[in-house]
C-alpha cells in the first residue's frame, strides 16, 4: 500500500468478493489508509451481510464511503436474483442508519436485470437518501458469466438497452443517480 501510495494513489476501494469476510482485518487496512497514508478517500463495497454496529463503531471513522448493494425493495425479488434468503431489505436499511450514525457515507449500488428493470425504487431511495445511487445494466462476459462452461451463467438476468433505459428514465429525477449502460462499463 506505502508503494501505491508513493506512487501516487489518493483513493482506495475495498471490493470484490466480500471484504467483510475478514473483518477485522479490512479495519486494520482501512485505519492505515486513513491514519497512516493518509489516503483523501477509503471505500468499501459490501452486500451489508456482514457489518456490524462494533465494527462501525471501532473502523466507521476510516471509511468515507460505504457502498450497498440492493437490487430490489421487493425481498421476493431479492431471493430471486439470489441477494440472502428474505432479509436483506432489514439487514441494508439497518445499515444505512448505522452509516449516518457513524458519518460514514452511504452509496447504493443496484444492478438493474431481468427480475427488477421494471420495479419503481423512487420511494425507498428517497427515504433511504443516499448520497449516490449507482445502476449498472447487468454485463454478461462471455469467460465469466456468459455461458455453460462459466462458474457462473447470468444470461437469464440480461436486459436490453432498451430496458435498462426505461429504468433510467423512471429513477433520473434523483439528484444521487448515477447510471452505468452497458457501453459504458465494456
């Protein structure tokens, strides 16, 4: 991190995978970014699953922003799309007052696919309130998810432009929405 840092590195996100999975450690990672680097900015994108109130109170002063992903308000619609078992929704708003809490800011990220394109979030992003919301259309990667040889087959959630558009269109008058097509991530 001191060579990326020495290199010119301002920013830092945790992602990937699930980086709460080793908790304490992404705590200690985040203090020496923050304490010790002094990085203007350390991140962290989480499916919220497994942050706590402890963790935000010990480590919540090293995170400037905390990303959550939520594909959907409809919990049906989360268990479909494969987002925990029926209580995610419990589990995300919790955890956006538990970042107000500690002044830690809160960012959605959704990616918008086959099970949702058509859902109205207007209303629980509103009263959420966070300070970005990010939309992806989902990507399928031909070597990643695009098929039977891939460890995993997301072809059943892609979306047309078209679709991901009339989402956009619907959500757009939020001052914290950010969408990201397809020709965009590529």
């Amino acid at each position: 991190m001191l060579l990326l840092k020495e290199a010119g590195m301002r920013k830092v996100n945790f992602a990937g995978g699930e980086p709460f999975m080793n908790a304490k450690f992404l705590g200690q990672l985040a203090k020496y970014c923050k304490s010790t680097l002094q990085l203007e900015s350390v991140s962290v994108v989480t499916n919220g699953s497994k942050v706590t109130s402890t963790w935000l109170a010990e480590y919540g002063k090293y995170i400037d922003i905390m990303a959550v992903s939520c594909d959907s308000f409809n919990e049906a619609t989360n268990v479909k799309i494969g987002r925990g078992t029926g209580k995610h929704l419990q589990k995300f708003r919790h955890l956006a007052e538990l970042c107000e809490e500690y002044g830690v800011m809160f960012k959605v990220n959704t990616v918008v696919n086959r099970y949702n394109w058509e859902e109205n979030m207007n209303a629980a992003i509103q009263a959420i309130g966070p300070k970005r919301w990010k939309c992806f259309q989902v990507l399928i990667i031909d070597e990643e998810n695009g098929g039977d040889k891939t460890l995993r087959d997301a072809r059943e959630f892609q979306i047309t432009d078209a679709e991901f558009q009339s989402f956009c269109d619907k959500h757009k008058h939020n001052a914290c929405f950010i969408p990201e097509g397809n020709g965009v991530m590529k």
